[in-house]
C-alpha cells in the first residue's frame, strides 16, 4: 500500500509540481517526506524518503552536483523535489541527465508552495495507508492464526488465501507436486508451474511472472515448497504480496508439523522392519500384532526391495558428511513421494548406504505393475540426484511377514549379483536370477573351489595384462561358440578371435569344443559374480 511518486502528483495540492526528468522511476515508493535546505549532509536520509530542498550552496558546489543524484539514488531515495526561485534559479544541466539515467525522479516545486502544505498533504496520506495496511495485516494474521488453531491444514490455507485475493491458489512441495489447491476448475487443469522462474524461489524472494505470483516456502535456510497465485492481470498489489507471504509463512509451519508426524512415523515403521529383518520377534503372533498397529493389512502379500546408488561409496570420498546426508535424505525423499503416489504401502529403512523397502501388494497387484514402479523409481532418482544412478534388487512375495527376512536376503543377494552383470543403472527380480539361484545358495566353500578350477588363472592374467580375455570368453559362450557372430560384437576379426579363444583354453586348460569343459568355463564366469559380493 505504500504511495508512489505517481500517486502523489494526483494531490490537489501538488498539482503545480512538474516532473522535469527521470521519469521512468513514477513508480517509486514514497514513505517519509524530508526536507533540508542545506545539501550538505545527507547521511541522514533512508530508503524511500522524497527529498524537499531550496538547495541553498547548490550551484557554489560543482562537485555536489556531480554527486547528488547518483548518491540519492544509491540510497534508494524516492526522489528530488527542488524549489527554484529562492537560491536555485535554474536546476543544473547534469541534474536532467542523472535523473534520466538513473530512472530518478526530479521534481521542479513552484516558488509559491509552502513545504507545510506538501508535507501535510503527503504525510497524512502515507499515514493513512499504513494504516489500511496494518487493519489489513491483522485481519489475515487472524484469519491464518484460526487455519492453525482449528488444525485445519494446508487446503483451509489455500481456500483462506484464495477468497482474501480473489484468485486461484496452489500450494505444492518443491518437487511442484500439488499439496493444495482453492477454486478448482477447468482453470487449474492446464495452469503452467514456469519451472525456469521456480529457480528464483531459491533466494527467498517472490516471484511475477506473466501468469503466476510464485512465491518460496521458507523455514530457516530450507526450502519445503511453493505457493503459486495464477493471476488475472498483470498487475499484484502490495497487499496481494504480504497476504501471500503471510500465507508462505502458515504453510512452512503446517509442512514442518507434516514433517515432524512422517518422520516420527517413519521411525516406527523403520524399527519394525529392523526388527522383521533381524528376526527379534518373538512368535509369528507378536510380528502381526505389530503390523496390524502400523496399519498393515495382513490379507496381502509382501515383497522386499533393496535400493543402492552406484559407486555411491567411492563417490562420498570427495563429499562432507553433510552431503551425504543429503544425498540419502533426497533419495528416501524422492522413494517415499512416488511410493505413495502409485498407492503402495511401504516401511522403509536406510542401512546402511542401501534403502531398504518392505512393499505391501494389494490383491490386484502384479509383478508386471512392481517392474513399471522400479523403473519409474530409477528415472526419478536419476533425474533428482543427476550425476547418480540406482540399482534395484527385490525379492520375491510372501503372504507371511515372517518369510520377509528370506524376501529381504533375496533382494540383497540379487543386487550383489546383477551388480557384477550389469554394473549399474538397473532392477532385477530374484526370480529373474536363473542359475544364479543355485549358485547363490551353494556353499561359498565350494563355489571358491570349482573357481579356483576353472577361470581363476584367467581373470588374474586378464587383471595383470589389462586384457579382454574374459569378456571375449563371456560373449563367445552367449553367442552359442558361433565364430562370425562373436567377432561380430566384439568389433574383432575372426582369426583374431579365434586366437584369444585358444588362449582361453591354454590358460584354463579347458578344452571348449567338449560341452562339459564350455559348461564348466560358462559356471566359472557367472560365479565370480557370486563369490566377488
């Protein structure tokens, strides 16, 4: 609400006062109104005054007049009002130049207009808003003190906002899913989020654009979300701000009681699964009566997956322990929302550098539908944390919580596995593993034994010599021993190829034209995944 130079020139009592320069700067606001005859000592002067002058010494100072406009300006001043006629006859030349270019209003006061009248004019008109900005503040701090007491939530937030501006409200948490919304409608279906102007939001400043009011919801230095006003005009009033930011201030303190709730609940939830996990449960009894506390319904059936971002733990070496806090704070963030988003039900658990979920499947679920909720989960986490992937292992369903703990060793032992295979960047299922399931559960002991008989001399010359032995021993076995084909992919000729193979053989003294001996190759390869966990 306060006044701008523009507004005040519309007095009756300044009518007679002309702008002589610097006139792209109307808008500026007026807050106090000062006068000094003597320019000399401007110190004095704040952000938002108009300053009144008969700029006695003025034209006897070259260099104050050098300086003036450029320090008035600096200070934020709202403009110069000179009276000419008293010790100025003519405002200087430079005045006219500066003002233009700093956008600074110059005002030329006739020799007749007593200050007394001014100020009084403008005074009571700056008061008289401040006033109407006061009544108006009180009235929507009582309005959103209500929305807090009556626990009502972010909705009365946004239905209270929007009836105060008359104009659709959203509010959404940063990743601009939409917590919130008042006056819905066909408005709203095709309302843009102009995410390139969201990134403003980060400073703590509101935000016009063409079609919205955007503005941050701050607590301290952390940012929970957005409040986005859709605008009818290009025009956002002062009062239309500090509502908005009245409003942003509500809705940190509600998404921070939100946070406080979920993360009490998560640590519940997380104890429990700890406890599942680690078999601390007494009786098949005691583990239902936990679930059922926690909401779960027991007529369903429960998978295990187990989350890992690759090289995560080499990559932490260059980063503080704030940021990998970070880090695995925005990954359980990012599960959690697309988790509820698709209507699952979940417990989840860091351990560890892994995030470990227990997911609750409803009858009409299928494991066609968990496939479509992994890859999804790895898109979003690839696009969260940018320069990071992640890798999915989950294991198979159990209608019994008390098979959870055999659910949650499968989906380790099956990204320990498929690590090796495909690196990184994937999902797999155990039930996916094939023969690796045998190889999984075959004792260790054993599994170093055939390994140490088979491909172990060949891997340890292929580590010394940097060569490619093993990977052309893998792609010859899946190319069913076909010459052309492997050659093919391994962009090789073939007597080049054929070579490499009789390496192999001399190496592993396995003879590969006999099918128990390419076998043999075939299980040595694919246990060194097993035994490298």
């Amino acid at each position: 609400m306060s006044l701008t130079v523009r507004e005040a020139l519309k007095l009756d009592v300044l009518r007679d006062i002309r702008v002589v320069a610097g006139h792209d700067g109307l808008e500026r606001k007026i807050t106090w109104v000062s006068i000094l005859e003597v320019l000399d000592d401007i110190g004095w002067l704040h952000e938002g005054e108009l300053l009144v002058t008969t700029a006695f010494g003025l034209m006897e100072d070259p260099d104050l007049q050098n300086e003036l406009i450029p320090e008035l300006d600096k200070r934020g001043l709202a403009g110069l009002a000179i009276q000419t006629g008293y010790y100025v006859n003519e405002i200087p030349e430079i005045f006219f130049r500066q003002a233009d270019q700093y956008s600074f209003p110059l005002l030329l006061l006739p020799k007749e207009l007593a200050f007394s009248d001014l100020t009084r004019a403008l005074l009571r008109l700056i008061v008289a808003r401040q006033v109407e900005l006061l009544e108006y503040t009180e009235r929507i701090h009582k309005e959103f003190t209500q929305v807090i007491l009556d626990n009502r939530g972010l909705p009365a937030v946004a239905t209270v906002l929007a009836q105060l501006l008359n104009l659709p409200v959203r509010i959404l948490d940063k990743s601009h899913e939409v917590l919130a919304e008042a006056d819905a409608g066909s408005v709203l279906q095709s309302w843009p989020m102009e995410t390139p102007q969201l990134t403003l939001c980060h400073l703590g400043t509101t935000v016009t654009t063409p079609t919205q009011v955007i503005a941050p919801i701050l607590a301290g230095k952390k940012m929970y979300g957005y409040i986005s006003v859709l605008k009818n005009s290009n025009e956002v009033s002062e009062l239309d701000i500090i509502a908005i930011s009245r409003a942003s201030t509500v809705c940190a303190l509600e998404l921070l009681k939100e946070r406080a709730i979920f993360e009490a609940e998560t640590r519940i939830r997380g104890d429990f699964l700890d406890d599942l996990l680690s078999g601390n449960f007494p009786s098949k009894e005691a583990i239902a009566r936990r679930a059922r506390a926690l909401g779960y319904n027991l007529e369903t059936k429960f998978m295990v997956m187990v989350i890992n971002l690759d090289f995560f733990r080499a990559s932490i070496q260059e980063r503080t322990e704030e940021q990998v806090q970070f880090v695995k704070q925005t990954l359980f963030d990012v599960v959690s929302r697309i988790i509820t988003r698709k209507g699952y039900q979940s417990t989840m658990k860091v351990k560890g550098d892994d995030l470990v979920l227990l997911l609750q499947i409803s009858d009409t679920g299928t494991i066609a539908s968990v496939r479509d909720l992994v890859d999804y989960l790895r898109l979003e986490i690839r696009t969260a944390l940018k320069h990071l992937t992640a890798s999915i292992g989950i294991g198979r369903l159990y209608s019994d919580l008390a098979d959870i703990p055999e659910s949650y060793q499968q989906a380790i032992n099956t990204l320990s596995v498929a690590k090796g295979v495909w690196k990184q960047d994937f999902s797999a299922f155990y039930d996916d593993l094939g023969i690796y399931r045998i190889l999984i559960s075959t004792p260790s002991s054993e599994l170093k034994l055939f390994y140490n008989e088979t491909v172990a001399p060949l891997i340890e010359k292929d580590l010394k010599n940097q060569g490619e032995l093993v990977k052309t021993a893998e792609i010859y076995l899946r190319c069913n021993t076909n010459i052309k084909d492997s050659a093919a992919e391994l962009f090789i000729h073939r007597h080049t190829l054929r070579y490499r193979m009789h390496k192999v053989e001399a190496i592993t003294g396995l003879d590969l034209s006999n099918a128990d001996d390419r076998l043999r190759l075939q299980l040595g390869l694919m246990i060194r995944h097993v035994i490298a966990k």
